[in-house]
C-alpha cells in the first residue's frame, strides 16, 4: 500500500486505483513514447525508465500442463536413471575411458534436469501462479538461475561430453595402438575440466546481465492497453551490461551458444557417427574373418569391442536426434534477430510450444540411455545387479534358472529316448500312430 500527499492523502493499492485524470494518462503515454523498456507508475505518479516488467509465465495453460504435471514425472525418472548410471561406472572395475565419459555425461544431465525442478514444483504444480499477490524477490532470482541461467552451461557440458565421446571411441576402434595414449583417463579428466571453465566462462555472464525487482502498483505499460494492479518481477540492466552494450551483449551470447555449444558439436556429432559406423562395418568383417580362421578368442574380444561401439552409435544418434532440430532453431532465431528479419512463425506460440517439445524429448532421452546400457552392455548389468538387486532375489531367479534347466534337460533326454525308440520299433510305432490317428 502507497499513502501519498498531494493536494490530498489517498491510498493507493490492490482494491483502491488512483485517480485516472487526463494529466495523468498524457503523462503516462509520454513515458512510453520516450522508450521502449519504460512503464509508468500510477501510485508513484512518476515514469519508470529503462526497466522491464517480466511476467513468471507467457503461455500459463500450456506451461502449467508441460511444467506442473509432464515435467516433474520426467526429471524423477530422468534423476533415478541418470544417478544410477553414475554409481554403476563409479565401481572401480567398471572404471574405463569410455565410462569415465558416460558417467560425467549423465552428472551433467541430472543437473540439466534437477536445476528447474523446484522452481516448476513450486511455481506450477504448487500452483503459486494463481496467487502473485504473494510474489516475493526471490521469487525472480529463483527464476531466473534454475530456467534461464544455469541449466544451458550444463547441456553445453553434456553436448560437447557427447563428442568427446564418439571422438575417443573412433580413435579407440581406428587406431587402437595410439588409443592407450590419447585415450586414458587423465586425457579424459583434463577434456572434461576444459569443456566445463569453457562452458561456465561462456555461460555465467547471462547471470549477471540485469538485477530484479517487483513492483506492486497500478502501472500502464505496453503490456497493458489500461492502467492495471501488477505486482510482478521487473528487470534493470545492471553497469557490467551498459558497458558492453546490451545489443552487442545478447548478439555475443547467443551467436556463441548457437554456433559453439549447439551447431559446430551437432554437425561434429554427424561426421563422427558417420565414421563410427563406418569402422564398425569393417570391424563385423574382420570378426568374420577370424571365425573363420578359428581364432575364437580375438573374434571374442573383437565381439566385445563392436558392442560397445554400437551402444555409444546409439546413444549418440539418439541425442542427434532430439538436439538437431534445437539447433536449426536456435540459428534461424538468431539470423533474424540480428538482422530484424521479421518471421510471421516466431511471432506467435510456435516457439514455446516448439522450446517446451524439445526441451521435454530431451529430458526424456535420459532414462532411455539407461536402457541402451542394460540391454547392450554385459558388464553394466551385472555391476547394476551386485549393486541394486537383493541377494536373496538372485539366489532364487538362480535357483529358477537352474530348475528350468534340468527341466529342459530331462525333457530333452525323454524326447531323445522316444524318438530311438520309434526308430527301432518300427512296426511298433506305426501301430501307435493309426491308433493315435483314430481320435
């Protein structure tokens, strides 16, 4: 509430509007004419310059049914499949250069996933938006770091783990004697710190670019047509973003975003699936050619390595598959918003609906990764056994196992039996059979 003194005290809130004189609207369209990030302040009477008034949710329909009820289900599943993948290749025998990569892949993921999480609990499934008369500053700042600041520096991480991932297993299949020396595990920890000071270096500046405040007053903006109640987070440039020039700023931060950290690892991505799959076809060749020669051993552990080179083929063309489109995007985004090229498709829902797709066919690409381990990785499943699954459980599915087995044998041995016994009785078993034939 707002008690000013002019020619007289009135009381200016949530039930009591000011006085809407003509002065005062002339006033008001003459602040918005002055610039376009000014709104006035009926209660203050004054203009509120270079300030934005930032709305917590464009689209509330569709962002409370993705965030509130879509979203959550995925992060828990992503949470789960991505913690568990981490453990399983933390084991020490489990330890390689290419599950040293996996498993900070899916640290990476998980933090993708787990940062907005209290925010859309809070704000969408706890549904505070139909209460912003509670709107407190903290509510901005929670905002703004979990959606819009900190989850892009760690899906940088992830995409450019992502090719150095593909990038090591093609050295590892194509030039094995080298592999052991590019290929270990401090070259992998060194690469990993190295993508993530590049990826926070180029990420953190969008946290600082504005600071946040709420106002709670009877304001027109462009928003509104008419003076309205708001209560709302807004946003002022702070020095470090007038130094640089917000337009050279946002141009900077997301040219960067778009060619180094979406389109140059997607189209890496490409080349390097493409060869792995080459490799691949030739390596089915020369396991081929061992069995032949009677090399078993070498064709074993050749059958081993194709394996693993298939289960990293797809998991990469799964994040292809998902990211591709982001980057396309994000780049035509880009074009026309540096060089003011007007797009009928981006001025209207198409881009939320197309952001909050991609986002969730992301997040939901995680818990699939756990499924490609399961089912093409020998090693990961039983790591994931000795780890997860009760002893006694395993006892008895081996018991079952065991008993289905000598099942199977006996059956066999009283089938091997009969059949020797129609073949030397062989008047006795066309008896048998005419008989049969008869019911």
């Amino acid at each position: 509430m707002i008690t000013l003194q002019l020619n007289q005290s009135y009381t200016c809130d949530a039930q009591h509007a000011p006085s809407i004189s003509p002065i005062l609207m002339k006033a008001a369209k003459d602040c918005l004419n002055e610039g376009m990030f000014h709104f006035y302040d009926g209660c203050l009477r004054r203009c509120i310059t270079d300030t934005v008034i930032l709305p917590l949710s464009h689209y509330q329909d569709l962002e409370e049914l993705v965030y509130g009820k879509i979203f959550p289900v995925i992060v828990m599943f992503a949470i789960v499949s991505n913690m568990t993948v981490a453990v399983v290749l933390s084991k020490k025998h489990m330890i390689t250069s290419t599950n040293l990569v996996l498993k900070y892949m899916a640290v990476a993921e998980l933090l993708v996933g787990l940062i907005p999480l209290p925010w859309t609990l809070f704000f969408f499934t706890m549904k505070h938006y139909e209460h912003n008369e509670d709107l407190e500053l903290w509510w901005c700042y929670l905002n703004k770091y979990s959606m819009d600041a900190l989850p892009p520096i760690f899906h940088n991480i992830a995409m450019w783990l992502t090719v150095l991932l593909a990038a090591q297993r093609y050295v590892s299949i194509s030039y094995p004697m080298y592999s052991r020396s590019i290929c270990n595990l401090r070259n992998v920890r060194i690469a990993t710190l190295v993508i993530t000071a590049v990826s926070f270096g180029c990420g953190l500046p969008k946290s600082f670019d504005y600071y946040l405040d709420v106002v709670d007053s009877w304001v027109l903006s462009g928003f509104f047509p008419d003076f309205r109640y708001t209560r709302a987070c807004t946003s002022k440039a702070t020095p470090f973003l007038l130094f640089v020039g917000p337009t050279l700023f946002y141009n900077i931060y997301f040219w960067t975003r778009t060619i180094f950290f979406i389109t140059l690892p997607s189209i890496l991505l490409v080349i390097l699936n493409i060869l792995l799959i080459r490799q691949l076809r030739l390596a089915e060749l020369r396991k081929i050619r061992l069995l032949k020669e009677k090399r078993s051993e070498e064709a074993a552990r050749q059958r081993d390595i194709n394996s693993t080179s298939y289960m990293l083929v797809f998991i990469v063309s799964l994040f292809l598959i998902v990211n591709l489109p982001q980057a396309a995007f994000m780049g035509v985004l880009c074009v026309c918003e540096t060089f003011h090229i007007r797009v009928a498709l981006l001025d209207g829902i198409f881009p939320a609906v197309f952001l909050l797709s991609s986002n969730m066919l992301v997040m939901a690409t995680y818990p699939i990764n756990f499924g490609i381990y399961c089912f093409m990785s020998s090693s990961f499943r039983q790591t994931f056994e000795d780890i997860f699954v009760p002893t006694w459980f395993i006892h008895f599915r081996n018991a079952m196992q065991t008993e289905r087995t000598a099942t199977r044998s006996v059956m066999e041995e009283r089938n091997e039996a009969t059949e020797h016994l129609m073949l030397s009785d062989v008047p006795s078993a066309r008896y048998y059979a005419k008989r049969a034939s008869v019911y």
